[in-house]
C-alpha cells in the first residue's frame, strides 16, 4: 500500500508495502530502463499536524550501458530514503519537503519514490571502475587489450 488514508496514520505508523512496475505511470518521462518492478518497504508517521515521515528501502534492477565502453550492463538500485511529507504553508518553499494539499486526506508515496529513483540511478555507470573503454580512432573495446593503431597510446 503505497497510498496511505490519514485517518489510518491517525492511529499510527503505516506499513508502506509495494511494487511499482516498469510500466507504471509514475516513471514516465524519466530516461531510465527499468529490468522489473521496484520494490518499496517503508512506514509512515505522523510527525506533526498535517505533516508525515516516511522511511524506506527502495530496491529494483536498471539496464544501461557503460559510460566508456558501451557494453550493455545490469546494475542494482538498492536506497534507503527519508521523505517529509508536509500541507504546512511554512514548509512550501522547501525543496526537501514533499508537498500535500489540505486539507490531507491521504499520502501518496509514489512521487518521492520517483525522484529517489532518479537521484540514486547513475547517469553514467560504468561496466567496472577501471574501464579503458574504447580507442578514439579504432572504436576497439580497450578491455580486450591494445588496439594495435596506435591512437590510444596502449599499443
């Protein structure tokens, strides 16, 4: 349950428990290949009036290819995140915190999984830290070895 009523907060922590799909709608517009569903384990608290704190663990599996050499890879998304959640009018202007229309009804934890998703995915990941990626005159993978061209002062 990724969409929490209030009134259930009202009573307590919420358990936030759920998969968002590669398809789901929440990812659209982001330049990101998911392999599988995301996995979101979390609880959520109220802290204030109108205000809640959620912390969770967002894990998933991303396809890319590597900055340098452009072999096709698989990486993890494996993150903890700590979101706040507020209606006040003091908090509007903060960029850490996730707004909510009052009066609150609900929260909706799929737009902070989002972002979180975005900032913890790498742009630019790499197949290995050490990669020699590919000779600028050739194209051949460094990995491999030297080129034999001569371009890429590995030869």
């Amino acid at each position: 349950m990724l969409l929490v009523d209030v009134r259930d907060l009202n009573r307590g922590p919420v358990e936030t428990e759920g998969q968002l799909e590669a398809s789901d709608p929440v990812f659209e517009g982001l330049s990101l290949e998911l392999e599988g569903p995301v996995t979101v384990r979390g609880k959520l608290s109220r802290t204030g009036d109108q205000e809640y704190f959620w912390h969770a663990h967002v894990q998933g599996r991303f396809k890319g290819s590597c900055r340098r050499c452009l072999t096709d890879l698989s990486y993890p998304l494996d993150a903890d995140v700590e979101v706040l959640f507020s209606a006040s009018p003091d908090n509007a202007d903060d960029p850490s915190v996730y707004p909510l229309p009052a009066p609150v009804t609900r929260v909706d934890v799929r737009p902070a999984v989002r972002e979180e998703v975005a900032l913890a995915v790498s742009a630019y990941p790499l197949c290995k830290e050490d990669c020699a990626g590919l000779c600028p005159r050739c194209g051949a993978d460094l990995n491999a070895g030297p080129c034999g061209c001569g371009a890429s002062g590995r030869t």
